[in-house]
C-alpha cells in the first residue's frame, strides 16, 4: 500500500508556488484551498462538477493561454471522463496543470473503494495519452522539494498525488456548508480581476 500525503499539506506546498495562477478546486480540494489561498480574485471553484471539472479547467487553459491554470482534480471525477486526457493532450496547453489527488475511494459520498484503487497508473495514462510531463508522488517531503520545478515546467503537466481519504457519511443535507461565492459571482470576479470585458 502507498503511503498518502494530507490534502492540506499538498495545498500548503503548492501555494508557496503558486504565484498569479488561476486555481480550480471541487470537493475536498476546494475546501482545503479556501483556507490556503492569498488571492481568491483568482480562484475558481467547480463545485461537486463530477466528471466535468477537467474539462472546465482545460477550457480557461485554453481561453486565458497568457495565463497559468491549474486544476486539482479527483480520481473519481476524472474516471468519469478519462477521454479528456487525450483532449487535453492534443490540444497542448502549455499553461495547463493538472494535479490529481487521488485518495482511492469516494469520500464525499461515504468512502466506497475507486476500482482498481491501488493499481491504477494515472499519471501513466496521462503520459501514454501525450500530455508533456507527468509526476507521481506519495511522500510529502518529495513534492515540497520538486512542485515549484514543475511548476516553471510546459504544460500540460500532469501531477498524481496520493492522498489521505477524509471520508464524509453525513447526508449532503446536514453537512456544513462554507459560504462562499456563487459560480458567476466567481465567473465575474476573475474577469473582473483579468481586466476582460462583458459588454
């Protein structure tokens, strides 16, 4: 077995690198980063987007190329559209980069295993599909010492992270809610932030 990383010291090391980056998050990465980030004009959450997020992430990549985007994404989000991998890939954004944690199970919905949770290569697929560089890590010290390197690396670039599952068995009714933004109130900030005009 692996071993596995904090989710919220995953966020902590990458946000001393993080510089002007666009940051998407869904899930449990979100509600880590929300208490890591310095610059929430240029953050953009996706909310429970499964099987959407890479996509949407892959779309400001594509639309902002001036811009660094990063998306950390989830292991069951993304094998509900493994073919984005290939988009991504044949599209090339040199600014985009794609951090998966990967915690080998549901746990926003009660912890169920991901099949195939331990033998799984995804930064392998990412690789085989033809993104530019990819990474695995399961020890904290290893991607302190080499995300900001990756970060200066041309995308897209793909980083798998194994992390601690936080499983969540409350109904999504009696979970705790953050406040936070809408999504256009999201969607209006960052253009407001990116100096893009809507009229």
């Amino acid at each position: 077995m692996p071993n596995m990383i904090e989710a919220l010291d995953v966020m902590k090391a990458f946000g001393e690198h993080r510089g002007d980056a666009i940051v998407t998050t869904s899930g449990t990465a979100g509600r880590h980063w929300s208490d890591v980030s310095t610059n929430e004009r240029r953050d953009v959450s996706l909310g429970g987007v499964m099987g959407g997020t890479t996509p949407s992430a892959l779309g400001l990549a594509l639309g902002l190329p001036d811009e660094k985007v990063v998306l950390f994404d989830s292991e069951g989000a993304l094998l509900m559209n493994l073919g984005v991998l290939a988009t991504i890939a044949g599209k090339k954004p040199k600014n985009f980069f794609h951090f998966l944690l990967d915690n080998e199970c549901y746990a926003t919905t009660g912890g169920q295993p991901v099949p195939n949770a331990q033998e799984i290569d995804y930064a392998g697929m990412a690789k085989s599909a033809g993104y530019k560089s990819t990474h695995s890590f399961d020890d904290l010290e290893d991607f302190v010492t080499n995300v900001g390197r990756i970060m200066e690396e041309e995308g897209p670039v793909f980083i798998s992270v194994k992390i601690v599952p936080e499983v969540q068995n409350l109904p999504i009714s009696m979970r705790e809610r953050r406040p936070g933004r809408s999504r256009m109130e999201t969607i209006r900030t960052l253009q407001e932030e990116l100096g893009i005009s809507t009229g």
